[in-house]
C-alpha cells in the first residue's frame, strides 16, 4: 500500500507528474468533479491546524468524495490510549484514505505501517510536512517557472521548521539550487539535513544571521514564523520570535521578482503592509496546497485500486 510519509517518498518525475495534474485541475475543474465519489478521506489531526487540515478536506469535497474528520484528539480514542497503530487499523475500516497530523516524530509512518489504506503525513511533529512541500513546490513552479538555477533563502526557524526541511530535501533533487540559510545561531539548520539534502549533493549553501545583507540575492524568500509550541522554555521563545521581521522598508534591496512566501500561520514576522506587495505569494500557495492535495489524493487512490 503506497502512503507518502516523507517528501523522499515521491520521486522528482512523480512530484512533476503532480503538478501536470493540479495545473490540469486548475484549468479543468470540472473533469475533476465526480473523481472521488464513493471514496472517503480520514483527517486525524491531533495537533491544532486550519490550512492544511480545511485544505485537504476542501480537496476531497472539490473531487466529489467525502470526509471524516477527527479534529482534536481529547475528542478521539486517543485520549483512552488507543495506540497510533490500532487507530490507523480502525480507520482504514471506514475510510479509503488517511491524512493525519500529529505531534510525535514518527507517528505518520507508524499509521502507515499499519493501516491498509493509503496514509499522508499531515506534519509529525518537528520531522517534516510533505505535502505543505507541494504546495511550496507548485507555487515556485507558477511564480518562476521551474526550479533550477534558484537562489531560496530560508528565513527564522530553520531548527524545528519541518516545512523547511521538506523543502531543501525536495529541492536539492533539482540542477544548479542555491541555498541561503538565515537564522539565528541558536535555531540554524540542523546538521543532518545539512548533510543528507546539501552537502551529499555537492549543493551552495551559506549561512547568516542577517536577512538584509541576504535579500539582493534571492529569487524565492520563504519565511517561518517561530514556533513557540516548538521550544521548552518561554523565556528562549520571547528572546527569539522577533528574529526576523519583514517590511517593505527590507524589501526595498529585492529583485524586482522575488517570490515571497510563508507556509503559514504567521504571527508578526511579515508586515501585512507586505501583503499588497505583487511579490507576497503566501495566500497563493494555500490555494495551491489545495489543487496538490487533490493530485496527490488521485494519485494515491489510483494505485490503491491497481
């Protein structure tokens, strides 16, 4: 049974064949009405979310199919103690695909080893958030074109951001990418996603802890938030968040195309006085989260059915 756990999971032809199928949705609708009816899509979210849980249950609905959701996880068996593997196993008896976020490293490929329906990984904990990399994906693919020969700059929580490690992980599969690490010293990059996804590759990378001096040189800016659920003390926390804020007054060194970008929920480290800038591309890429689940989700109920 294929699950997708990890951005690896999708080989670079299969990540392209997913975005041939969402510009096809986006630009056919309607053939795309009627493909999941009769199927059934699982949300079990036991960590807080509104994007990524509301996209993928929009995506199932826009395919003609439906939804069942488990939104919290006082609310489930969970809170009995029912292990991960005996809920995958429960669920796969009512639904035909699982989407499931939750807060442990490790607990989306322990559902998919258990259930015998296909599982996506909604975000486990700090490890990685694949399908919030498609959507990042697709966004840099209608914004720029294509991937290779890009300058990205990675901007905040660059040590628990799993929506950044996803995304070096699938980009550094692409010719001539370029990486600016921007954070501060105490949340860099952690070291085996430096030596798994750039330099086992051989791929540029630099690291600073100034935005400023980083942002003449960039095509894709992606911006995290720092994530207070991430930290074990408050006061770490309160030192760090305002990191890195971003103004138009920072932006003013920027090319004139820069693509923008943020997975979202911000806090304050983009001004909304970025949100009118043509170049913020962030409430872009939750609309096109949305065309990659619902690529993803046929792709997966179709080899299901192989």
């Amino acid at each position: 049974m294929r699950s997708v756990i990890d951005i690896p999971d999708l080989s670079p032809a299969e990540i392209d064949e997913l975005i041939d199928t969402a510009q096809d949705i986006i630009d056919h609708p309607a053939a795309y009405a009627d493909r999941c009816r009769g199927k059934k899509l699982a949300t079990l979210f036991f960590e807080p979310s509104t994007r990524t849980r509301l996209s993928f249950e929009a995506a199932m609905y826009e395919l003609g199919g439906a939804v069942l959701s488990v939104t919290d996880a006082a609310s489930s068996s969970a809170s009995k103690g029912e292990s991960v593997a005996d809920t995958a196993k429960v669920i796969s008896c009512y639904a035909d695909i699982i989407a499931m976020r939750h807060p442990k490293e490790g607990a989306a490929l322990v559902a998919a080893n258990n259930a015998t329906v296909p599982v996506i990984n909604a975000g486990d904990g700090g490890h990685c958030h694949p399908t919030q990399t498609l959507a990042d994906l697709f966004t840099i693919f209608r914004e720029k074109g294509g991937f290779s020969g890009l300058t990205v700059g990675l901007c905040g929580d660059l040590k628990f951001g799993r929506t950044v490690h996803s995304l070096i992980n699938a980009l550094s599969r692409y010719d001539g990418m370029n990486f600016v690490l921007i954070s501060p010293e105490e949340l860099k990059l952690p070291s085996y996603v430096k030596e798994e996804s750039l330099k086992a590759r051989g791929l540029p990378y630099r690291q600073t802890t100034s935005l400023e001096d980083a942002m003449p040189s960039l095509d894709v800016l992606y911006m995290t938030r720092v994530q207070r659920e991430r930290f074990f003390n408050e006061e770490d926390y309160l030192r760090l968040k305002d990191s890195y804020i971003l103004t138009p007054q920072k932006l003013a060194a920027a090319k004139s195309d820069l693509c923008i970008m943020h997975p979202l929920p911000r806090v304050n480290e983009i001004s909304v006085a970025v949100d009118r800038d043509p170049r913020a591309c962030y409430f872009k890429q939750v609309l096109y989260g949305k065309y990659m689940r619902m690529a993803l989700i046929l792709k997966l109920l179709a080899e299901a059915a192989i």
